[in-house]
C-alpha cells in the first residue's frame, strides 16, 4: 500500500515537472516572430544579413564561408544557415530558435548546478529553482533576439557546471568537454575568452601536479583547435577580423564615440549596472535575493565559491568598461539566478513564506512575457498613424532607428492593407545627434518645424542621453516640444510595458537597449499653433 502511495506521488511530482518544461518552452517561443518581418533589432539585422550573404565557391578558399561580418564569431551564423536552408525559413527567425533553444538547455543546465551544490535537493528546492529560472526577464528577452547572448550564457552555464564535475571525476573527458564548450563560447563571440579562467584555474587546483599541466595543454590545444573549426574566417580573413575587432573593442571602451554609446557619458562603473541593469534583467526580488545569496552562501564549499569566483572575474572587468549595456552582463545573469535558489533554500522561514518571496519573485517574468503576447508597439503606433494622421502629411521624425514608423502590420486585413498603400505621408527623419554641432542643421530643423503636421519620437534614445550644458540647443528643441511653446501638442502615447491583467511595470529607467529594440515608448505631437519656432 505504501509502495503505490510514493508510486502515486513520484508520478504527480513528475508530471508536474513535466508541466513546468512545458511552461519554460511556452515562455520562450511565444511570440518568437515579434516585429517580423521588420528588423527591430540592429544585431540581429546584421547577423541575417551575414547568413544571407554566405556562400561557397569551392574556387575561392578566403571567400567561401565568408559572412563579411565580424562583430561576432561565424558559429551562430552556421548554425543560422544550417536552420535557414533544411527549414527554409527566414534568417532572423532561424537565430531566434537558436536563441531560444540555448535558453531552455541553460535552464536544465541551471538545475544541475544547483543540484551539484546543493545534493540532497528537495522537492522544494527543485520548484523553486524551475520557476525562478523560467520566469527569469532577461532569459526570456534573449530568447527572443537572434543575436549571441542566450548561447554565451549557455556556454558560461556549461563551463560552470563541467568545473564543477571535475572536483569530483578528474578525467581527460570532462577536460575535452571544457575546451569543446570553451572553444565553441569564443567561436560564437571572441570577447568570451574571459570564460576559459574558470576552467584553468580549476585544472590547476583540482589535478596532481603532472596531470596538471599535461591537462592545462591539452585543454588550451583543444580549444584553439575547436575555435578555428567553428569561427575559421577569423584567420583566414584576418585583416579584416582584426579591423573589425580594433572597431568594436574602441566603441566599447569609449575610445570611439558613437550616438548610440552616449547613454553612458559620466556613468559610474558597478554603480550603473547595479541601478539600471541587473534590477531590470532580474527583476528587483531576485536581484535582491541573489545578492544576499551572493554574500551569505556558504563560504566553506568549493563549488559555491567557484560560482563566485566565476561570478566576480566576468563581472568586475567587464563592468568596468565605458560601454554598459544589458547584453555584456548576460552571462552572470543566470549565476545570480543560482545564488537566490541557495538563498531560499537556506534561509530559515517556514514554506509558506518561501512561496510568498517565490511569487513576488516570478512578477517580474511573467509581465515580461506580455511584450510577446501582444502586437509590437511599433504596430500598435502605426495603426493609430495611419487612421488618425490624413493623407499628405509633412512628418518631423528622427534619424537611426532601425526601422522607421509607420510600418504595415502583416496582419492587418488585406482590405485595411491596400487603403494604408495609398497613404502619402512626407516623413523627415532627422539627425537630432548633430544638432549643436551643426548650424546648417538648426537652420533645416526651423524650417521643418514650420513645415510639420505632426512630430515622431519613436523612443526616448535622443532626448534621454543628451546633457543639458553639452547639447543646450537639443534640450532646448526636446523642452519646447514637451512643454508646447514649440505650438505642438501630444496626440498620442504608446507604451509596452510589462504587465499583468494591466497592473503595469514601467521600466523605462533601465538600460537604454533593455528597452528600445522590443518595447520602447512612442511619442506622437501634433502642430496647434501656425508658426512654431525654437
């Protein structure tokens, strides 16, 4: 009788887990072709071109595979290929599977983690693990862009994890199975080769003496040899691998000033990440729980202290660049996730407690998803556009966006679609950048103020990064408009927040990129007054 009993509740347990990966998959493909068949997101545009532009002239060696583009290794963009040409499916939506696939792998990988460190788990703990992984912001945002940051974050996962192992096993194999996985991290972006101190420093501490290094070369040997394989053009096309890196390497440390580096002018290293990004990516509880988790998980344990030493050797280097966006953290993110598991699973309160922290932990999460539920903004905006804005219109929008509004919604009724192309709207998209360096471009802007019908601001990218006493004329235009003296009044406001049976979660404070390539706030003015001036 006993036996059928724990028969019984063996089953429910697993069918409840069951359930549980049936949600994890569900949160993220759902709505994995947001704003398609636009390019929304900027890497993601550049990567599909790269995978639209690969080709093979066995005549040619250094152009046969070439993407022309190496921002990132040529791993992803095989991989992307491989899914575009047996799916024939479009290049963008083929990196999004990638992406998504690498998210719910990671999130089996998270759970091993946690159930190496901790070892006698409890049902409990495996709960709370499940939903705070699944309904984590930034696992389910980087599963919907095509671009490297869930597969760094899966690499970075499994480096972890095979360290971890090999305090226990000390065989060839899990050191062959580092520098595959270490070899693969760096093909897929050259910047992860921070990753491989994780591996090295748990050869050298965790082997004999000549074991050690035997293994420290074969490790290090295996995993050029795996980079090459997988990112080759990086040395074939060298030149230009080089010039591209020397590009990225002085926007990112601010050697290079670029528009949309601006954001970050006077940012204070640690200080901005733990302001703007981690509470966002996270979500504030866990962020708060893992950070306690962090700095009381126990101290004694070799395998908790590899994930802080993980932890501090990524994020300290890296958040202390001029550059910092979202994307850079995202491979400690799910480390953060491990330590608030450790924290509630130790923290001494009864199980009803837990579930209360649990459920204010997940909120987050499942807001986020509502940003993949519903429309994209930037067609919810047009659609207001192109009933509510008449036919001729002189239109003052702003230059850089990846793609310019109004844009023709594909589901939109085909009857609806053939009235909007007969629509003939006449829309500036303006360098606002420029404005305080350039007279001629003050002279343009007072002529299309009294030109225009109505104003685009089609997120907060400009009027957002600009200082008052560094760009006093783009201030003074962003004021005037805000306040009316420009003679324009706000029409219309569009916003996806994250939210939950319209119990909104503004997070327009974030990183700037956490928000304006899914969700960003739209703007629209219209003139009310005849000669508007700056």
């Amino acid at each position: 009788m006993l036996e059928k009993i724990n028969s019984k509740k063996k089953l429910l347990f697993h069918c409840f887990i069951a359930s549980l990966f049936l949600i994890l998959v569900y949160s993220r493909f759902v709505g994995l072709d947001w704003g398609l068949p636009f390019p929304m997101h900027p890497d993601e545009r550049n990567m599909a071109s790269a995978i639209q532009g690969l080709n093979c002239i066995i005549s040619n060696f250094r152009e046969c595979g070439n993407p022309h583009f190496f921002a990132y290794g040529q791993f992803p963009l095989y991989l992307g290929y491989l899914i575009t040409y047996f799916l024939k499916l479009e290049a963008t939506i083929s990196l999004r599977i990638i992406s998504a696939i690498a998210s719910v792998i990671n999130a089996i990988i998270i759970i091993k983690i946690i159930k190496v460190i901790i070892k006698k788990e409890s049902h409990f703990t495996l709960f709370i693990s499940y939903l705070v992984i699944i309904f984590s912001p930034f696992a389910i945002q980087f599963a919907h862009f095509g671009t490297t940051e869930s597969l760094l974050m899966l690499f970075y996962s499994l480096i972890i994890y095979l360290s971890m192992l090999m305090f226990e096993r000390r065989t060839t194999g899990t050191v062959v199975q580092l520098a595959l996985v270490s070899g693969l991290a760096i093909a897929t972006k050259v910047s992860s080769i921070i990753f491989i101190i994780v591996p090295l420093i748990t050869i050298l501490s965790s082997l004999r003496s000549w074991d050690r290094y035997k293994n420290l070369v074969k490790f290090g040997m295996l995993t050029i040899i795996f980079m090459v394989l997988f990112s080759p053009h990086n040395f074939i096309n060298f030149e230009d691998f080089i010039s591209s890196m020397n590009y990225e390497s002085a926007v990112a440390l601010g050697k290079s000033l670029v528009f949309y580096t601006r954001q970050f002018f006077n940012t204070q290293p640690i200080l901005f990440q733990l302001e703007k990004v981690f509470p966002f990516a996270l979500g504030w509880p866990v962020f708060l729980i893992g950070l306690m988790g962090l700095i009381g998980a126990n101290w004694k344990d070799r395998k908790t202290n590899l994930l802080r030493f993980a932890f501090l050797i990524y994020f300290v280097p890296s958040a202390m660049i001029y550059a910092k966006w979202s994307r850079f953290m995202a491979p400690v993110f799910p480390i953060i996730i491990i330590f608030a598991v450790l924290f509630l699973q130790r923290i001494k309160v009864i199980n009803f407690i837990k579930i209360i922290i649990i459920i204010f932990a997940i909120i987050p999460g499942i807001a986020y998803l509502s940003i993949y539920q519903n429309p994209d903004v930037r067609f919810q905006a047009s659609d207001w556009i192109y009933k509510n804005i008449p036919n001729n219109s002189y239109i003052l929008s702003e230059t850089a966006n990846v793609v310019d509004i109004p844009v023709l919604n594909p589901k939109l009724e085909i009857r609806n679609s053939k009235q909007i192309q007969n629509l003939n709207y006449q829309i500036i998209s303006f360098n606002f950048y420029d404005l305080d360096a350039s007279p001629e471009l003050q002279f343009e802007l007072s002529n299309h103020l009294q030109k225009a019908d109505y104003i685009f601001i089609p997120s907060r990218r400009i009027f957002a990064n600009h200082s008052k006493q560094k760009y006093p004329i783009l201030n003074k235009y962003y004021e005037g408009l805000f306040s009316g003296k420009l003679g324009f009044e706000k029409v219309a406001e569009f916003k996806s927040y994250p939210e939950i049976y319209q119990w909104k979660f503004p997070d327009e404070q974030a990183e700037e990129t956490w928000t304006v390539f899914d969700h960003p706030v739209i703007w629209i003015y219209k003139r009310i007054a005849k000669n508007p001036k700056l």
